[in-house]
C-alpha cells in the first residue's frame, strides 16, 4: 500500500437492446456465482432498480443497476463498512456520502 486510497464512485451507461429489466441484466452480468453476497428490489431515479452486493476477498461492492429504454444505468461503489483501514467515523462520512449520491441520481430526457 501506498498510504494513500483511491475511493470511487462510478456511473456506467451501457447499451440494452433486448430491453432487459435491471434484474435480468444485473444477473446476467455477474452470473451465479458465488461473489453474489446480497440482493434486493429497489428503486433509483423513480425506476425499478436491483441492488447486488458482492465481495470479493476483503472488498465488499455495491452496484445498483436500472433501465430506461434501450439503456441501462449501473451505480457502483465499495462498500464503506469493509474499508477497516478507515476509522468508523470516514466510513459513516463515506456511506452517507454515497448514500446522497444514489439518491439525487436523475435521468435526464435528450433535449433536442
């Protein structure tokens, strides 16, 4: 380790052609596996939205995927509560810091 941690939160758009929910296409990304450790209904931006944890060894991920139209829309992050190496309090700063991102997501409608 370098002493320095680099914290991501990432938003991918990826194409959706056949019109996959964001169950069917979270599933299908990550497969059966067992790096699946949670899995849940949710919504984001006002959508039908399924939220997946996995882990793998010590890191724990958070992605949350939904659908509009052709697109899909994945948020993802490491989940702060596996980050040891971060006092309690950075990591209450850091889930309630990501908690606000997820929650002011919006999709915002092309404008001609």
């Amino acid at each position: 380790a370098t002493g320095r941690d680099v914290l991501t939160f990432e938003v991918i758009v990826a194409d959706n052609p056949k019109g996959l929910k964001a169950e069917d296409w979270a599933l299908q990304q990550w497969g059966d596996g067992d790096v699946i450790k949670a899995e849940e209904k949710t919504q984001l931006a006002g959508l039908e939205a399924y939220r997946l944890t996995t882990s793998e060894g010590d890191a724990a991920g958070i992605y949350i995927y939904t659908a509009s139209g052709k697109k899909i829309y994945e948020l993802n992050y490491e989940d702060p509560e596996t980050q040891g190496e971060l006092s309690p309090e950075v990591r209450q700063r850091l889930a309630d810091t990501y908690r606000r991102m997820v929650e002011s997501f919006t999709l915002i409608k092309n404008q001609p």
